[in-house]
C-alpha cells in the first residue's frame, strides 16, 4: 500500500509545481506587458514634448531670423539713402557752381562787349573831333585815350577777376570730390584691415581694380560712384564670411558637446548646412538654414538622452559628392 502511494504523491507534487510555475509565467508575462505598455506611453509623452520644443525652437527662429532680415533690410536702406544723398549734394553742388560760373561768365561778356562798344564810339568821334580841330585835338585827344586806357585796363582787371573766381569754383569743386575720395580711401583701408579680408579675394580685386581706375589729381564722379559700390559688395562678403566663421565656431563647440555625450549622429544635419553655407556662391539664405542647423542641435543635445539608451547605430550608406544631387538627404548620404 505504501509503495503504490509514492506514485501518486509524486505526480502530485510534479503537477502542483507545473501549476505554480505556470501561474509564475502568465504573471511575468502580464508584468512584461504592463512594463511595455508603461515604456511605450512613456515614449509617445517624451515624443509629444520633443515635438512641442522643436515647433516652439522653429517658431523662434523663424521670428529671429525675421527680425535680422528687418535689421539687415534696414541697415541696407540706410547706406543706400546715405549714399543717394552724398550723390545729390555732390549734384547740387556741382550744378550751383556750373549756374553761378555761367552766370558770372555771361553778366562779365555782356559788360565787356558794352564797354567795347562804348570804347569804340569814343574812338570814332575822337578821330571826327581830331579831323575838325587838329590843335585843339591834340590835348584832348590825349586826355580821352587816358580815359578810355584807364576804362580798358579795369575791363582787363575785371576779365581777370572773372577768370579767378572761374579757377576758384572748379578747385573748390576738386576738393569736393578729393573729399569723398579720402573718405572712400578710409573706408577701403578699414575694410581691408578686416580679418578675413584675405579670403574675399574676388571682391577685394574688384575694389582695388575700381580704386586704380581713378586719378587721384582729378576724380571723375561715375568712377567714385563705382567705387563705392565696390567697396560695399567688399562690406556684404566680409560680413558674410565674418559670420560664416562665427557659426563654425558654435558648430564646433556643439559637435565637441554632441561627442562628448556620444551623440555625433546629431551634428549630420549641421555638417550639411555648414557645407553648403561654405560653398562657392551661397547666399543668405544657405547661412540661416546653418544658423538654424546648429540651434536645433544646440537645443537637441540640450534635451538629456533617455536612461539607457544606446547611441544608435545606423548602415552605412555612402556619402554625397554633390549638395545639389535630389538623392541627396539632409546627413549628407544618399538616400
């Protein structure tokens, strides 16, 4: 009896711990899936506040990046009006001094030919006085020629009157337009003294061909006028590079922060703004999407990496040759 009962309580112990471990599976089954069901909630809330920062970072930007193109629109009018209204003095200028020279000059002819014609009826009834009475004539033919000496020789002294008030005006206009000359020298030299003027070669060589094409002794105004364009393209490239090398500033010291926390595939998209901000030919709009690059990873590696993730590891894919190529994507890779 005892030896058939050991069987049975066998089996039953066997089934009891069968049992027990069952019910310890579908427990650890329903923690697994409360604990994925948590995680994934977690995540949907932490993608949710990524979304509302990244809106709230570009709808910052944007009205940063508008304020500054108010700012640089501004700035542009201003030089533009400063420089319109340097051109209308400089006009107004020459203009009062051509009216009052043309004006002198025709007041000063039309005086002398009165005067010559006095001159001359003076001579002809001089010459009948002296056919009617030669002796008589003869002293007062002497004191007439005296006057009309004295007459002449003050029409000569005012002729050259006229003839240095003529060389004043157009000296002071000269100085006027040395004047402007030595501010734009100024300005050049200030420009050239900049940091990166080396590296806006193109424009530098325009302004200095715009500056050899004038004659210090005599100024012309179209080529001062062109001039000055130049040196203002050589303001904008400065500016431009200037701030090129401010943002690749930041966007080193946030990809030393990106490695530093071991996310370097945050910086794809900046490395790809920063490139085509540095190519040949970009315009302002190259440099905002880079200044935009790098405040979205400023504010991407700001936001702190959720507990135990792993930096992810994506496949290779070969990189772009051409920014321009549409197979292209925003990391610099081909799609």
């Amino acid at each position: 009896m005892m030896t058939r009962n050991a069987p049975d309580t066998s089996v039953t112990f066997s089934l009891a711990e069968l049992a027990k471990i069952e019910e310890e599976r579908v427990r650890d089954e329903h923690l697994q899936r409360a604990r994925a069901r948590e995680q994934e909630a977690r995540e949907q809330r932490e993608a949710e506040a990524r979304r509302r920062a990244a809106e709230a970072a570009r709808a910052a930007a944007e009205e940063e990046a508008r304020a500054r193109r108010e700012r640089e629109q501004a700035e542009a009018e201003a030089r533009a009006g400063a420089r319109a209204r340097a051109a209308l003095e400089v006009a107004r200028i020459e203009a009062e001094a051509k009216a009052r020279l043309e004006a002198d000059n025709a007041a000063r002819a039309h005086e002398l030919a009165v005067a010559r014609a006095r001159a001359e009826g003076r001579r002809r009834s001089l010459v009948h006085a002296l056919a009617a009475a030669l002796g008589l004539a003869l002293c007062g033919g002497a004191a007439a020629a005296y006057g009309v000496a004295q007459h002449v020789a003050s029409l000569q002294q005012e002729a050259r009157r006229l003839r240095d008030a003529q060389a004043a005006l157009a000296e002071e206009r000269e100085s006027a337009r040395a004047a402007v000359l030595a501010a734009l020298d100024r300005r050049h030299a200030a420009l050239r003294g900049r940091p990166l003027a080396r590296d806006a070669e193109e424009a530098r060589a325009t302004a200095e061909a715009a500056r050899n094409a004038l004659d210090p002794r005599a100024p012309d105004h179209d080529r001062l006028r062109a001039f000055g364009d130049a040196l203002d393209a050589l303001e904008a490239r400065l500016d431009a590079l200037e701030r090129t090398a401010a943002l690749d500033q930041r966007h080193a010291d946030l990809a030393a922060w990106a490695a530093e926390g071991r996310r370097s595939e945050a910086t794809a998209a900046a490395r790809v703004a920063a490139a085509r901000a540095r190519a040949a030919g970009a315009d302002e709009g190259a440099l905002r999407a880079y200044e935009g690059a790098l405040t979205r990873l400023r504010e991407a590696l700001s936001r702190p990496a959720a507990p135990g993730a792993q930096p992810q590891v994506r496949p290779s894919r070969p990189e772009c040759t051409n920014l321009g190529d549409p197979m292209c994507g925003l990391d610099g890779r081909r799609l």
